[in-house]
C-alpha cells in the first residue's frame, strides 16, 4: 500500500449521490459535477468497498492483510477490490502529503584542523553529532569542512562548541551561510 490516498469522495445526500472526480462535467440531473464513468462506478459500490474507502481515507498506509480482517475478507479479495477501483476511477490515485520542509534558520560551514592520523575516526564521531549533516574531508589547509545547523545562532554556537570538544579536533572556524543559491 502506497502513502495517503486520494479517493474520490461519495456521500448520500438526500437520495443524490456526490462525487469529486478528477474528470468532472456538469451534470444536470443530479446537480453535481460528476463524470458518467466516475457516477457509474461509485453507483456500484457496495458496503465494503465503501468501508474499505472509509479505512484508506483513515490511512492509506494500511496493509491489505489488515483491511481484510476489518471487513471481513480475504487479503487477495480486498487487493482485487481495491484494483478495480482504482481501474474504474474510484480511487484517483495515491500522493504523498508531506510538510513542506524549509531549510533550518541558522546553517553553517565549519573548518577545522584534525591533530592525529588517521583522520577517519575522529571525522566518524563528527559525523555521528545532531545537527552535523555533512562531513567532507577535503585537501589543503583544513582538514574537514562540515556542514551544520540549528534553530536559532545560540543552538548553533552551542553546536559548533560541542564539535570543538571533539578529541583531537585542532583549531575551528565557521561561516554562517547567508543563502542558498539554486
């Protein structure tokens, strides 16, 4: 089973049957915008298929051996149930619905110098603190560049401490990036 689901919506409503298809038309018997096909199929459901909607609408993410236990069927009757109404436009489709996610407020490039060899262990501890989220070991006159951030500049001053008390972490610099560029 794929993430949230889009289903097209039915309710009973004084006798008249509502839909929200992905096709639409204006259908002037029933005063809705529904398409034929999309009437027709929502026409056709029975109890279970709209309990199984009911229950996908609730988390789309539930196994089909969960479903067919809460309506009283096989596994393999529910996924051919829920086939065909994806196949007859009852089920638009599946989307993910995730937050937006925006880059931290306050974000970081460090340079710091490593005071033993080999560098990897010590670079493996860098890597493992929260809000470290990546570790480049790089030539010239640093040893490492990391890239960190925080929810507010005393979170990241914070940070950039906890990573200078690191053993065998040398000298330290940071550069609050101002943007990103695309």
């Amino acid at each position: 089973m794929r993430g949230p689901v889009n289903v097209i919506v039915a309710i009973q409503d004084k006798g008249l049957l509502r839909a929200l298809p992905n096709d639409v038309f204006a259908n002037e018997m029933t005063g809705y915008n529904v398409s034929t096909q999309s009437l027709k199929a929502l026409t056709m459901l029975d109890k279970t298929n709209r309990r199984l909607l009911d229950l996908l609408a609730e988390n789309a993410r539930t196994s089909f051996t969960d479903l067919a236990t809460e309506v009283g069927l096989s596994r393999t009757a529910v996924q051919d149930r829920i086939a065909r109404m994806e196949r007859d436009g009852v089920i638009a489709g599946y989307r993910v619905d995730a937050p937006v996610v925006s880059d931290p407020p306050f974000q970081a490039l460090v340079s710091l110098e490593i005071t033993t060899r080999p560098c990897a262990p010590t670079l493996q501890k860098l890597r493992r603190i929260k809000g470290v989220h990546q570790v480049f070991s790089v030539t010239g006159t640093v040893d490492a560049v990391l890239q960190i951030s925080a929810g507010s500049s005393a979170e990241l001053s914070s940070l950039i401490d906890r990573i200078a008390a690191v053993p065998y972490v040398g000298n330290v610099s940071s550069q609050v990036i101002l943007a990103r560029i695309s």
